[in-house]
C-alpha cells in the first residue's frame, strides 16, 4: 500500500467519524447504554466497558469507537478492553444508525486518574521557606505542594491542625486531563498554643461513585511547629509596697513562661546587678540596708520587661520592749527592798507585830491611870 493510500483511508475513516459524530443525537429515544455508566481507571490499568443498542438495532450500523484496546461483539452488545491505559484523554462513544439513517449515541464519561507522586508540606515567609521556628502574631503561609497528579479538578487539599482539619482548598479554573504539579497555600498566623503541634497536608483525589472507595489519599510528612513567644509573667505584678521587719526573709518572685525559656536579672537597691540569675530573689534575714528597689529583668530572644518592686524594712523593736519590761520589774524589785529595809531600820530595837509591819501602823502602848 502506498503512502498516499494510508493517507486517503486515514482522511475517509475521521471524515466518517467526523460526520457521525457531528450528527448524533444524544437525546434519542433508545439511546445505546453503557455498562457500568461511567467509568474511572487509574492510569496504567487495565478497563473495560459494554455497550448494548437496542435489540431491533441488530441490522443496524452501531459501533462503540475509541482509539485504543479491542472491541468485541455479542449480538447488540459491544464490549471494549484494555490491558494497560496509558492515554489521559478519551471519550468512548457508543452509536447506532436507525432505518432512517438517523444517528443515535451516548459517551461514556471515563476518568483516567493518577495518586500524586509525592506531597509535600512547608511554611513559608517573605524571604522564602522557613525551616526553623516561627514566631507568634507574625504573617506566614502554609504550602502544599501537590507532584504529577491527575486530574486536578478532581483534587482536593486539606490542611490539618493537629488532627483538626482546615477548610478544603480546590482549583476551580483548571481541568486539564494530563498530571500536574499544584502548590496550595494558605495564610497562618502562629500563636503561642500552637507550639509543638503537627502540621500537615493532605491531597484526596475525589473522583465520584464510580472511582475508588474510599478516595484516593496521599498525606504529606507531619511537621511539629516551634513557635517563639514573648515572656509572660505567671505571677501577680502590682504588689505594692512590700514591708518587713528585720530579720524577715524577703522573697521575690517574676517566674515567667516564654519560648525559648526566659532568662532573669536582678537590680538591686545599690544599682548593682545581683549574681542571683533565677526566678525568684531571696534575702534570709533582712536588714534596715536592704530597703529599696528591686528590678527583675525577664527576657528572651522575642521580648524583655522590667518587675519593679518596692522593699521597706523596719526596726524591729521587740528586744527594747522586753528590756524595758525587765528594767522596769528591776526597778520595782529594788524600790521593795528599799522600802523594806527602810521600815525595818526605824523599827529595829523595838518589839512589833509582823502583822503591823506590813499594815503600816504605829504601835501604841496602854496608858497607866493612878487614882
């Protein structure tokens, strides 16, 4: 055959085609009908599909047309099979022409779908991908990058939190038939709780009631956020003016919660730094000379601040009170014996009643009368 005879019979054969498809008509009463009615192959499978006219359809012209695999006839019935699918675009048509030379047909919605190679998840900033931590209330975006997948109207991306989903994410102006490589974002902004929870991203290739149940799914790698945050202090701030006495034991307290984990200073009173370099500030026993401001300086590579607080030490009086208790019970013990040794003194070479001692009385003596 020569090469200008394969040319005529290839250009006869899509002229043909060409007119029967431009003058079919879907709508028709006995339509042909496909079994199953649609069809979704994974790429690289095999597939098949019948076509059965209606039964009168048997002098008819009715044949089932698709450019590749093999096609088999049982009465009205055509069947078409394929070992391995490896094309992306076909439209299957089943037709039959009726005594009139009118043309009857259905297609067969066929998918032929591929899982992604691989799916990928990464946070991303204004300078590019960030793989270390992140930082609270600050603007990034989530990415997943989605490689050769198909068809991608069919696709579906879903970010998770955890294991809580975020809102799907679809491409709704694309629907090419061949694999693609997509990239989803999706805007995130990090906060405190957020740190040392897993994100990820998954990619379901919903593909209707004819395609794998349940959908295809392929999920990305988990990626555990570290976010940096400022520090916070977990203890009251406004204690006002602490007061003391001396020999109290002073304890400051400015324990805060931060990522990474807050560092401390202390000022003291003199303006000096204190070696002290932990949360909490303790003096055992304080004096009139530890009065003053205190300064805790809480920072980390986010945020620093300052907790002030305001120490006033008193004299601690008690052993001036007890001294002058027992001076005093000296003084009394001391005026007694005074008193005491005063009276028996005076009243040493006479006779007395000890009764009349203490009473304080003069003794009299009888008075003799004579007649």
């Amino acid at each position: 055959m020569s090469f200008s005879t394969v040319i005529l019979v290839l250009s006869l054969v899509t002229l043909l085609h060409d007119l029967h498809v431009t003058g079919c008509a879907v709508n028709c009463t006995d339509e042909p009908k496909f079994t199953p009615p649609a069809l979704v192959v994974k790429f690289g499978d095999k597939a098949s599909v019948d076509c059965s006219v209606c039964p009168q359809c048997a002098d008819f012209i009715f044949d089932l047309e698709i450019a590749v695999g093999v096609k088999t006839r049982n009465g009205t019935r055509l069947t078409w099979s394929v070992d391995i699918l490896t094309e992306w675009d076909l439209e299957p048509q089943c037709y039959y022409n009726d005594k009139d030379d009118n043309q009857c047909c259905s297609d067969l919605p066929l998918t032929v779908y591929r899982p992604p190679d691989n799916v990928s998840f990464s946070f991303r900033n204004d300078t590019g991908p960030v793989t270390g931590p992140v930082t609270a209330g600050q603007n990034y975006t989530m990415y997943c990058q989605i490689e050769n997948v198909a068809p991608v109207e069919n696709l579906e991306v879903v970010f998770y939190r955890g294991n809580s989903p975020l809102p799907p994410l679809r491409l709704t102006n694309e629907t090419p038939k061949t694999p693609l490589t997509r990239s989803f974002p999706m805007a995130y902004v990090p906060l405190k709780g957020d740190n040392g929870v897993d994100y990820w991203c998954m990619a379901r290739l919903n593909l209707g009631p004819y395609g794998p149940q349940p959908p295809v799914v392929v999920e990305s790698q988990k990626s555990t956020s570290v976010v940096y945050y400022k520090p916070e202090l977990q203890v009251r701030r406004d204690l006002g003016e602490i007061i003391l006495t001396e020999g109290d034991k002073l304890q400051l307290n400015c324990t805060s919660v931060g990522n990474p984990s807050p560092s401390y200073n202390w000022t003291l009173p003199s303006g000096r730094l204190s070696p002290s370099t932990g949360s909490v500030f303790m003096i055992e026993s304080v004096a009139a000379e530890h009065s003053g401001k205190y300064i805790c300086h809480v920072s980390n590579n986010i945020w620093s601040f300052p907790v002030e607080y305001s120490v006033e030490v008193q004299r601690d009086f008690t052993a001036y009170i007890i001294a002058a208790i027992v001076i005093a019970v000296v003084l009394l013990i001391i005026v007694g014996i005074f008193l005491y040794r005063r009276y028996y003194a005076i009243n040493r070479t006479g006779k007395y009643n000890l009764r009349d001692v203490f009473r304080l009385r003069p003794r009299h003596s009888p008075v003799s009368t004579a007649e």
